[in-house]
C-alpha cells in the first residue's frame, strides 16, 4: 500500500519539471501565481467585509439613519434629486469594464495580441472613467454639501412636524415632514445653519425643535469604504497599464502561456468589481 | 482551462454580462419603488427590501465569479479552498448586526433616562 503511494507519487513527480518538493507541481491544476492571487483576493474578501460589517453594526447602533436615495441623488450638470441614478452609472461602467476584461482574457488564451491590447485598453479606460465618477462624487459630498469624515449634515427626522422656517434651497417655511425623512443642513456663511421645526405628532406635539446632525460615522464609514475600493481600482488601473505595455512590446508571446499574467490580472479586476456589488448594496441600496 | 470554443465563451460571456446589467436595473427599480418614488404612496416592509436586494447581490456575485472569474472550470479543491472561508462571514454578519442592535437599544435606554434629568434643568 504504502509503496503504492510512493510510486503513485514519484510518477506524478516525474511528470513535472523539477520535482514536487522543488516546486514543480501544480496544486489544484493552477499556477503559482494563479493560485496566490485567489488567495490574496480571498484575504482582501475579509478586509472588506470587516469595513461592511462595521457599517452594518454602527448603522444598527444609532436610531436613524441618512435614507440613501436623499443622499445620493445628485447628477452631473446641476440636477438634483436624481435618486441613486449616479451610482448606477458607475456600477455600469464598472460592469463594462470587466465585460471586456474577459474579452481580453478570451483573446490572451487564443495567444491574438491586438486583440489583447485593444480589450484592455478598453478596460483602462472603464477604470479611469469610474474614477472619474467617484472623484466627482466626493467633490460633491465634500465640497458642495459639506460631509467629511467627522461631520455628516445629512439627519433624519425621528418625529413628524413642520418647518418654521426655510433655507433658501428645497426646503419652504411651512414645509410639512414626516418620520423617517431625511434631510441636509446648508451651511450659511460658512456655518452650518439647522433650521427650527415644531413637532405636529406624538408625546413631543406642539414642541420647537432644531434640526441635528446625522450620524457622525456615516462620512467616515463612506469615505473609507469607497475610497478604500476606489484605490482598489486606482492600483488596478496602474497594473493594467504595465501588462497592457508588456503585452503590446510582445512579453508575453515568448512566455506562450496564453497570457496567463493578462488572466491574474483579470481575476483581480473582476474581484474589484465584485467588492462594488457589495459596496453598492449595503451604502446605496438598503 | 475552459472546454468551451472561442466562439462559446464569447457568448457566453456576452449573455452573462446581459443578466447582470438586467439584473441591477431591477435593483435600483425594486429600491426605488419599494420606498415610493415610483408609484406613489407605495412602500414595501423593510424585511422583504433587504432579502431581495440581498439574493440578487449574491445572484450578481455567482455570476461574477464562476462566468468571469472562471471559477465553473477549476478543479474542486481550489473552489473549496476559496469559497468555503467565506461561510465564516455569515457568522460574523449576524453576530456583529445583533450587536449593533443591542448597542441601540441599549443607547435609547440610557438616553431616555438623561432626557428627564435635562428636561428639570433646563428650566432654570
């Protein structure tokens, strides 16, 4: 039995250059690196997904929370109230920008170079494009409405009532609200100016109030997660350019290994994509 | 490797890359009208908007790794190796949100009872 297995094994040695304990075996059918960047990509999972769970965690902790489709409901060219119509442009990009990726993975295991190099320039420019995007998300967020990573000007209501008064933006004097609406407070010469508000229900009817600033951790969690996976794309883009470089200057025809670099990195442009799915989901949709 | 063709893959890549773009234009449609921007007045339990935005999210994920990532075509031991780690966050997303909710409750407690003490002093 045991000398079985050692045969068994010594075949199987054979059958690679150099030896299993020189490295010369394929786990798992799949190369070194092919195999490294499945497991990289497994460990940036978990760092992304401690990020997510503790957006979800301080986001169960506070009673309210800023409504999404309010938040993120500007638009390129001075349109406002646009819910969630921005980010699904750039999920599409991102989208497309993987669609051709495969392409030019498809074109990489068939050894055509220009095939390779016009589907990842492609992809480049999908990435840049969703920079592009999130850069003017952030400019909006940080320069127009005031949200940093230590203060968040979007609150919610808890109880229904009625403004007192206006802010010369969407909201008028006697603009009714109910609970559960979120709102932003305008800065007025470089202050932040909340307006005052009289409650019309519940144990509080009938009391003047002032609005409050949301949750404080709402623009830390935001900038970090995205910008976190915006540095994701940044990095990829960077790694796209020098294999798109090698495979136009002919790197990889010598290697004749069907573009396998072009492969890796298509696995981890795609995982960029796929921590997108997630981020979408728990900032933009729930 | 792909058993597939040239030809194959490159369909099969183009329809897959169709579901997913159907799939969040029914996203951001089932987020919108379940919070009354489409129809108005209507709204959908919280419950049922998260569960369904959930499923399709992991529905775009499978589609994401076995089409594009090639997972559907490596050997079983790499796709477990891989994937089954990930079981683990299952845990820590209930745990850690029931946590967070405990947090909450626990918060509102505290805070109500300062409310009554603020609502005496302030009168001064």
């Amino acid at each position: 039995m045991a000398s079985d297995t050692l045969a068994h094994e010594h075949d199987v040695a054979h059958t690679n250059e150099g030896g299993s304990w020189k490295g010369g075996s394929e786990p798992f059918k799949a190369s070194y690196g092919k195999l490294m960047m499945w497991y990289f990509l497994l460990s940036d999972a978990f760092t992304f997904a401690g990020f997510l769970i503790a957006y979800g965690t301080l986001r169960f902790s506070v009673p309210t929370w800023p409504v999404p489709d309010f938040v993120f409901s500007t638009f390129p060219g001075g349109f406002h109230h646009k819910p969630l119509l921005f980010v699904t442009v750039m999920t599409f990009i991102l989208l497309a920008s993987s669609f051709t990726m495969v392409r030019a993975v498809q074109e990489g295991h068939r050894e055509n170079q220009g095939g390779v190099v016009k589907w990842m320039l492609w992809t480049i420019i999908g990435g840049i494009a969703f920079l592009g995007c999130q850069a003017w998300e952030w400019n909006t967020l940080m320069g127009v409405e005031h949200m940093t990573i230590k203060q968040n000007p979007f609150g919610t209501h808890t109880e229904s009532g009625v403004y007192l008064m206006g802010d010369g933006h969407d909201i008028k004097e006697g603009d009714k609200f109910v609970a559960g609406q979120s709102y932003l407070i305008h800065q007025h010469d470089g202050a932040f100016a909340p307006l005052q508000y009289k409650v019309t229900e519940g144990p509080n009817a009938g009391m003047v109030k002032e609005q409050q600033m949301g949750p404080k951790a709402f623009g830390a969690l935001f900038f970090f997660i995205t910008g976190f996976h915006g540095f994701h794309v940044l990095s990829g883009v960077a790694f796209l350019i020098i294999i798109c470089l090698n495979s136009a200057t002919g790197l990889y025809i010598k290697r004749k290994n069907g573009y396998e670099m072009v492969e890796k990195i298509g696995l981890y442009w795609h995982f960029v994509d796929l921590v997108w799915v997630f981020v979408f989901l728990c900032f933009y949709l729930l | 490797m792909s058993h597939l063709s040239y030809e194959q893959s490159k369909s099969l890549a183009t329809k897959t890359i169709i579901i997913l773009a159907v799939i969040t234009v029914a996203e951001v449609l089932f987020a919108l009208l379940g919070k009354g921007y489409i129809v108005e007045g209507l709204h959908f339990p919280l419950f049922l908007m998260g569960s369904v935005m959930i499923v399709m999210s992991i529905v775009k994920a499978y589609l994401i790794i076995y089409e594009f990532m090639h997972m559907k075509y490596e050997v079983p031991g790499l796709v477990k190796t891989v994937l089954l780690p990930t079981l683990l966050l299952v845990w820590a997303v209930i745990a850690f949100l029931s946590e967070g909710n405990y947090w909450n409750t626990s918060r509102s407690a505290v805070k109500n009872d300062v409310k009554i003490e603020l609502s005496d002093t302030s009168k001064k």
